[in-house]
C-alpha cells in the first residue's frame, strides 16, 4: 500500500498511540482505500471510492463505494496480460471503460453473473503500460431527477434485514441506497462479510455507506476500512453531490471538517446530500444522541446551510424524525432494525428520496417495512 509522506506519519503516531484525536486514525485510514501494490503492479483509485479486495496477477477485485468511479493500474513488466476485473456493489447497469494512459481502447468481454450489483469483465492489459478503468452506467453524467434509498442502524438484525431488502426491490426505480452507519453490532470481519452477502443476495441495488460507532467497536474500524471503504467520502451521480462523513465519535475530525468543507465549495451552486452517522443535534433529546459539543454542532450545521445543503440524512437515533437544520431538511431514519426507539410509533423503516441536479429535493417519503 502506497500513502503520501504526512499520512505515513500519522499512521506511525497511531500504531504508537501518541497524540491523536478520537478520529484521526480513521482520517488516516481513508487516505489508504483504494491504493494497493503487489507484484510489480500497482494500482490507485481515485477519491478511495472502492477498496481494493484482490490484487493478484490476473486478477483484481474491487468492492465500489459509489456509482462510479475510476482506477489507474500500472501494469509491471512481468504482469500477465489476461486480467479477470471483478468490482462488486456495482450498479447494475454498470459498464467498464478501459483505455491504456495515451487513450487507446483496451480488449475487454463482460462475462455473465448471477448476481445483479457483481459485474466482471476479462481485460487485456499490455506489461509494461499504466492503464485507466472507469465503471460507471451510461446516465451517471446526465442530470436528469432520480430517487434512491436512505437506511441506517441494522447492527443485531442483520439476520433478519432480508425483509427491508426485499420491500426496497419492489420499487424499480430506486438506484441506490444511501447507508447512514451501524452496518453490524460489532464491526468484525464476520459481521461485515455476512452484511455484505445478505445485501448481494437480497438487493438489486448497492449500498454506499459510511461507518457508525458500531464499526469502531474493533480495532477502530480497521476491518470497515479494509471491506467497505472509507468512512468521510464525496461523489457525484447525476449532477448530485453526496458527501459522507465520519461523525461516530460524536464529532468531526478536524481534517474531516477541512475535508467537507472542500466538498461543500465545490457544490455551492448545485443539489448537495450530505449524510452522517451521529447528527449534529438531537432533535427530540430524549438521549442525548447529537453531539458532544453544541457550539460545534452549531458550527457545522451553519457551514452546511450557508453552502446550500439540499438534504441531510442521519441514523444513531433507531427512529424516525423529520426535522430541519440550520433552515437544511434533515431527516434520521435509524430503521434497519436495531434495538427501536418507539416515542414515534414508527419501527423498520428506510427513507425513499427524490432528487434533482437542477432543482434539488424533490420528496423525502418514509417507507414502513413492519
């Protein structure tokens, strides 16, 4: 893995545990998704919006973290030539675009799957050469509206989150689903190995998230970096900027916050969703689940409304609120399952969200699975 000089320094004051804020290991993680070396080949991919599961000859394995997103590969000069390109939590539409660096096209074969969000594809790719792969479906540049889904907080349902799945299947148009934190109850390799099948198997869509608290639970979200992704990230489908962040501490990371802000400036003028796990304010505060600081949630949610936000979507509180910030529509919708909340009289849930690049929220409408 290759990380730049000043993440490589942060990463040894985290293995010695010298000096560093509650999030700043998992600031530094990030800073690593998506970049992987192993025998003379090396590969990067852009924004950290997929982890590098396999890097072997012949052979790469890519779970996606957005609905598109392109990887630079350096190809050594002892690489096979015949490569086996696998990206799961693909859209389904998918299509790969493949093209050496001076933009001549590369051989490729899409290859059947039984699953509909895995998509693998045979590519040639010449030793000695730096190659670009770009996966994305054909409508992820236009701006036409589109809805996709908003869940959060499964943790010790996740047995039982086939049934959310399969409500989620019957609406045809939904494009994607948004996760707002508390994939699993403890974070382990298990738990997110089984999320992630249940999700192949039970939906035709993918799921791009960002971690919970409940990810930090072992060894700081180590084993959430290395199978999802990153926890702070930002794309674009559409014309929509979705931006995530790590907030499980109750916080932001300073360099998390430097981050978002980038974010927020590059979308001023344009549909802006940003989505966290611990929402900034509690809006009934019946527990306490905002955060830590007030001043700073006051902050934060002043910096989102004053680059025009469109939408902000939370889970942590296991209920459904409907709410603004900061004059921002904000929505918890901590459904998946976890231990409920019941002061609202609403139980498994997930959000069903229109949006529009040129004319922003369209609907936020509550979608009841008990």
């Amino acid at each position: 893995m290759r990380v730049g000089v000043k993440a490589g320094v942060l990463a040894a004051l985290v293995s010695s545990g010298c000096g560093m804020r509650p999030a700043e290991n998992r600031a530094v993680a990030d800073s690593k998704v998506g970049q992987a070396q192993q025998g003379g080949v090396t590969l990067s991919v852009a924004d950290g919006l997929a982890t590098v599961r396999e890097l072997a000859p012949g052979t790469l394995v890519l779970w996606g973290n957005a609905p598109a997103f392109t990887a630079r590969i350096d190809v050594g000069a002892q690489a096979p030539s015949d490569w086996l390109v696998t990206v799961r939590n693909a859209m389904p539409d998918a299509v790969l675009v493949a093209q050496e660096e001076g933009g001549a096209p590369l051989a490729q074969e899409a290859l059947p799957q039984a699953l509909p969000t895995v998509k693998v594809w045979r590519v040639a790719l010449r030793a000695g050469t730096t190659a670009r792969l770009s996966v994305a479906p054909p409508d992820s540049e236009s701006r036409e509206p589109f809805r996709f889904l908003a869940l959060a907080d499964v943790q010790e349902a996740l047995p039982r989150v086939g049934d959310i799945y399969a409500r989620m299947r019957r609406d045809d148009a939904a494009r994607f689903i948004l996760f707002a934190g508390d994939l699993t109850e403890s974070g382990t390799r298990d738990e997110l190995t089984e999320f992630q099948e249940r999700l192949e198997a039970g939906s035709r869509i993918p799921l791009y998230a960002t971690l919970g608290n409940h990810e930090t639970f072992t060894r700081d979200a180590a084993e959430y970096h290395a199978l999802v992704g990153r926890g702070s990230q930002s794309f674009v489908f559409k014309g929509v900027r979705f931006s995530v962040v790590d907030s499980s501490n109750g916080t932001l990371d300073p360099g998390v916050e430097e981050q978002l802000e980038g974010w927020l400036a590059a979308s001023r003028d344009g549909t802006h969703v940003v989505a966290m796990h611990v929402p900034p304010q509690d809006p009934v505060g019946l527990r306490g689940g905002g955060f830590a600081n007030r001043g700073e949630a006051a902050g934060l949610m002043g910096k989102m409304a004053r680059a025009g936000v469109d939408l902000t979507l939370y889970g942590h509180i296991h209920s459904y609120y409907s709410f603004t910030n900061g004059g921002i529509p904000a929505f918890i919708s901590g459904g998946g399952g976890a231990i409920p909340e019941t002061f609202d009289g609403v139980g498994r849930h997930y959000l069903s969200v229109e949006v529009s690049a040129d004319d922003g929220l369209q609907q936020a409408a509550l979608v009841r699975v008990d």
